[in-house]
C-alpha cells in the first residue's frame, strides 16, 4: 500500500462492524482468542507511511436481557472491557426480534456511516479504516474522497464484499495469521 508522500503522521479512525467482525471471528475459531486492541495495532502497522491513531469506534447492539440473559452478560463484559482502552469508543444500537426470535440489528450501520462521514466533514482524520465485509458501506465512500479523505478497508475472510475494496482506497488483508 503506497500513500501519498507526507511529512506529518496520517491521522486515522478506525470504525469497526463489530457482529461483521464477530462473524469472522466466530468462523475462524477465534473468539475469545484475539486481542482486540493489538488486532487494531496490527491493521495499523499495514501502512507503509507513519500514522497516528486518533480514535476507533466499535460498533454493536446488546442482546435482550430477558430474552438472551447470558449473551447479554457476555456482551456486557466484552464491551466494558473496550470502553476501558484509551482511544476507543463503544456506539450500540438495538436488537430487534423477528416473530420467530432471531435477533436483527438496527441503527447500527447508521451510526457507523454517520461517524466516518462527520469525521470526514469536521477533519477529524485523514484515513478511515473500516473493519467490516459490508458492501452497504460503500456507498459512503464517494462523498468521504470529495471531502479529501482517504479509506482503506480490512479485508476479512470468508466475509468481504468485492464491492468494498473496489471504491476504496486501500485494501488491507485481515492479520489473523498473527493469531493462529
């Protein structure tokens, strides 16, 4: 990956599809196993030029408490325990149950694509690195490079759309060698 020559270090924003990401994880018998804080420095040492992480988001919804109380506790550990890392930032949206009782998220991708397009707006970051396989994303993509921003996405395995690294600027390939 060759970003454009630069003196000072690029400010990044990592935002992170955190059940798009669980479902990566959970496929390749890894949850549980990874270090979510250093998996973030990994994806950061992708870069050829110097950058600077200057915040990540992790985006979810929590489980009914009624409905699901131990993936609710379970969700509740893993999240206070992101909140406790400097730098990053929890943002949930909700559950939704369909009439047979599968969970759907809602207002999750909205806030994610607010989030890059207002840091994009407001010059909070130079690169937004998006950790999710989701090709509804995208979209935002086209406004996010006219406002004279640059995005790179984490390429996960087995759940990455072609779509994604096509409007992006960079690709990054998922580090989870580090961890097998």
């Amino acid at each position: 990956m060759v970003l454009v020559e630069n003196s000072t270090p690029y400010r990044v924003e990592v935002f992170i599809g955190g059940s798009n990401l669980y479902k990566t994880l959970k496929e390749m018998d890894l949850i549980g196993k990874i270090d979510y804080d250093q998996l973030v420095k990994d994806i950061l040492e992708k870069f050829e030029k110097k950058v600077v992480l200057r915040r990540v988001y992790f985006y979810s919804a929590m489980p009914d408490m009624e409905r699901e109380p131990e993936n609710f506790k379970k969700t509740q550990r893993f999240l206070d325990m992101l909140r406790k890392w400097d730098l990053w930032e929890v943002k949930l949206g909700r559950l939704r149950y369909s009439s047979e009782g599968f969970p759907r998220e809602k207002g999750v991708d909205v806030k994610l694509v607010t989030d890059m397009i207002e840091g994009a707006v407001n010059d909070l970051y130079d690169i937004a690195v998006l950790v999710s396989g989701d090709a509804d994303f995208s979209y935002c993509f086209s406004l996010i490079k006219r406002l004279g921003k640059q995005i790179a996405v984490v390429k996960l395995p087995h759940n990455f759309s072609y779509q994604l690294s096509q409007e992006a600027d960079y690709t990054i390939k998922f580090p989870y060698e580090v961890y097998e």
